[in-house]
C-alpha cells in the first residue's frame, strides 16, 4: 500500500506540474519530425539582408540570400540592387507580414512583405505596398526564391533588370532598351507641351514600363483584360490616394507601341498632364478629367477632325448626338466606344475655351478641382450652366456630321 501512494503522489505531482506549467507544449500528432514548417524569424532576416544590400547597393550580397544552386533568383536579387541604384532608391524597408499560403513538402512558402521605397528626386513620399516573396529552408538558413505574382502589386523595379533613362524632369524605367530609348524621347517632349498650358508645374514625371500587358496587370495588381485596351494609365504606384504617394505613368507597351508617332506622342503628353495636375486623386467629372488632358495633349497638333474625333464623329452619324456630358459609364475600360468617349470629352473642352478662352478653361479646371461645384465655375467665366453647356456641346458635335 506504501508503495502504491507513492506512485499515486508522483503521478498526481507530475500532472498537477504540467498543468501549471505557462509554456506547455503539446505536440502535433498530423506532423513528423522531419515535416518543414514555415520560419519567419530567418525569412526576416533574409529581407533586413536584402534591405542592407540595396542601401549599400551591394548586388553581389543580394544574390548570395538565393538558394546556392537557384542561378535565377540570384539574378533576380542582383537586379534589384542594380536598379535600385540606377533609380536612386530610397527609404527601402522590408517587412514581414504573414504566409500566404502552406509550406511545400519541399520547404518552401510564400508570404505577404510589406515594402517601402521611393525614387529620390522624383517621388515626394515613399510608396507602400504588400508584395508577396517566396522563400525556402536551404541547411540552417532561409533564401529568397522569388518576389512578386499572386493577387498583390509586383513593383516594376523589382522584377528583373531595367533599362533607366534620366534628365532632370524626366525618370523611365522600361524592360527593354528599346522601350527606354523610346518612351524617354516621349516622356522629355511632353514636358514642355504640359508646361504651355499647366503653368507652375515643376515636372517630375515618371513613367514605368513593363515588357508586356501582363507585366502592367501584375505591376498595378489589376485582372487580367483590365487594362488591354488601354495605351497608358497615370495612377498611384501602391494603389493607394495618400497625400504624397508617388503618381507614375505606367504604359501599356502592346496598345501603345502600336500607335504612330503622332499617335504615341498625344498618349504621353496626355499622362504627363494628369500628373502635372494630380488627376489620380481627383474626384472631378471624368470628362473634364479627360476631355483637359486631351486638350493639352492637342492644343499644337495640327491635325484634321476627322483624325482627332473620328469615333465620336461615327457615332454622332448613326446615333445623334449623346443627351448628356460622358460620365463613368462611357468611361468604362472594357467598353468597345472608349474612344469616342475620349474624344466628345476632348470636345467639351474645346466648345468652353472657344467660349472663353484657354485661361479660363484652365481656371474651371482648378476651381473644380479644389471643391467647387461645375455649375458655380461655369458662371463665372463662362456665363452659362451645365445645361447650357451640354447644348452647346451637343450642337458641335451635330455640326461635325451636318
């Protein structure tokens, strides 16, 4: 009998103890040994590593965080220091956030990094965004495998190596030389077309661009088909409308390499102004949104109606004229009469500084950018309201068919 209450006392004792214990760990009966699981302490050590090789524009340290036989992710991570030197990178941090998803049998997971860098002497503030990065467990240490993809936004710079042309108003960052070379040309003669009209601006334009269509969806974290029928989009590098957060000009290379000359050069202009007027965090009417952009854009092309306002005209003659201003719906990416939408916006701007001149065109445009209602910045430099404006809007567009 002694000897069995001894034992009840052990027991009880080693139960009671386990139970009190604050860090008791119980062990996962659906996991062996030998299962990897996802470690996050050494994935953000990975990242304040690539952090540092980016500050110290180190690209030989970034590519050692790669697995020792992945020759593409070293690439990769050699490419990011390369550009981010060329871009003059700032403020870059790394943060991990969570996993994405499972860890692979083979050790390997994803997960959501917060990131934040800026472009100096263009970018006022820096951008932030969730960008997924792939890691693996290599011996006792984490390397990075893989940066961006999934259903958040994959920052050009950091996707591969960029061709970077810079002058003192103008940064393009493209995939290819070609499209450097091309789009800086572009990028530096819409400078001066903004400039004319948008007085007081100090151009710090940037413009991205992808090697393809799918390159612009992963870059702005869109569906595909969003974007394939649009030349360029001037918007937030992190999607987000925070005073401050860098605006860029992100072409389409499929649509816009397509166009003339001419064409292209319309297309630039038309962006570089939206930036000089901060028009991605505006809550104007889009059509004086757009219809602006286009008459700055155009104001010194010389070119015949039938060119610049050819789709509407089309309408106009199997359909008369549209009852109101275009509004979102005409505005509407995936609609098949985009254009026209353009150009009858282009339109409305015409007809006001035919009525009042360019200056008085250009004050609207603030007026109702700062707040003001349309029909209160119609009266005072045009003398008339929104209907009245939509007649004569209506009655041009008539007079291009008659």
């Amino acid at each position: 009998m002694a000897g069995l209450s001894l034992f009840l006392l052990v027991v009880v004792g080693t139960v009671t103890w386990a139970a009190l214990r604050p860090d008791t760990y119980t062990a996962d009966p659906r996991q062996s040994p030998g299962t990897p699981t996802v470690q996050p302490a050494l994935a953000a050590r990975a990242l304040h590593r690539l952090e540092d090789a980016v500050v110290a524009r180190d690209p030989g340290a970034a590519a050692a965080l790669a697995a020792d036989d992945d020759v593409a992710s070293a690439r990769l991570l050699s490419a990011i220091v390369d550009n981010a030197r060329a871009l003059k990178v700032r403020d870059f941090t790394l943060r991990y956030v969570d996993e994405t998803g499972a860890v692979s049998a083979d050790g390997a997971w994803e997960a959501a990094v917060d990131a934040t860098w800026r472009f100096a002497g263009f970018d006022r503030a820096p951008a932030r965004a969730e960008v997924r990065f792939g890691f693996a467990q290599v011996g006792g240490r984490v390397a990075l495998v893989s940066v961006g993809g999934g259903d958040r936004r994959t920052p050009l710079w950091m996707t591969g190596p960029m061709q970077v042309r810079r002058t003192a108003t103008t940064l393009v960052l493209a995939a290819s030389k070609v499209d450097a070379d091309r789009y800086a040309a572009r990028a530096t003669a819409a400078v001066p077309v903004v400039r004319a009209v948008v007085t007081g601006w100090r151009p710090r334009l940037v413009v991205e661009v992808p090697g393809s269509i799918r390159g612009l969806d992963r870059a702005l974290a869109a569906d595909p088909g969003t974007y394939d029928n649009i030349a360029a989009v001037t918007t937030s590098v992190d999607g987000t409308l925070a005073p401050g957060s860098p605006v860029h000009v992100f072409v389409n290379p499929e649509v816009l390499g397509r166009l003339r000359p001419a064409g292209a050069q319309v297309v630039m202009s038309h962006e570089a102004t939206h930036v000089a007027t901060d028009a991605a965090r505006s809550v104007m009417p889009i059509w004086l949104v757009e219809g602006f952009a286009d008459y700055v854009a155009l104001r010194d092309v010389h070119l015949p109606i039938t060119t610049t306002a050819g789709q509407i005209i089309d309408q106009v003659r199997r359909h008369g004229p549209p009852r109101a201003l275009p509004g979102a719906v005409e505005f509407d990416t995936s609609t098949s009469h985009l254009g026209a939408a353009y150009e009858s916006a282009w339109l409305v701007c015409r007809v006001l500084a035919d009525r009042g001149g360019e200056r008085a065109l250009v004050r609207l445009y603030r007026q109702v950018d700062g707040g003001q209602a349309l029909g209160a910045a119609l009266t005072t430099d045009f003398d008339w309201n929104v209907r009245q404006l939509t007649q004569a809007w209506r009655a041009r567009l008539a007079g291009l068919v008659s």
